[in-house]
C-alpha cells in the first residue's frame, strides 16, 4: 500500500482537527523522492501480519503523545 507525505498530513489534520499551513520546497540535491517498505517476505517467512492500519497508528500515537503531554 503506498501511503504519500500528503495523506499523512490529511489524516493528522482530520485526527487533531487542524488545518496545517504545509510550505512546499523545491527538492534538493540528495532528498529522496520516494521509499518503499515491502513486508512481503516478514509475511511468508515469519507470517507477519500488522496489527493496526496507519490511520489507527497514527491515532494511538497522537493519543500516547497527547496523555503524556498533559501529565507534566
């Protein structure tokens, strides 16, 4: 599953309820333009299989972040 930097930041904004002001830079010499995790072979050698999607990871993120935050 491809996931772009975009449909993190629209999912942050939908979870926290935001509207991020993203500034888009022209590219640099030696950024990466794309990367690419394949788990197919954790899932036939070792039968990997997540446990959570990314929208529910990135929830359970701001969450973690968020008790820890207002406990200091």
């Amino acid at each position: 599953m491809r996931i772009t930097l975009n449909h993190l930041i629209r999912s942050l904004e939908d979870i926290l309820q935001i509207h991020a002001q993203v500034e888009y830079q022209p590219s640099r010499q030696g950024d990466v333009r794309d990367s690419l995790a394949d788990i197919t072979r954790a899932e036939t050698l070792l039968g990997y299989r997540p446990l959570v999607d990314v929208r529910t990871g990135l929830e359970k993120t701001v969450q973690f972040f968020a008790e820890r935050s207002t406990n200091q």
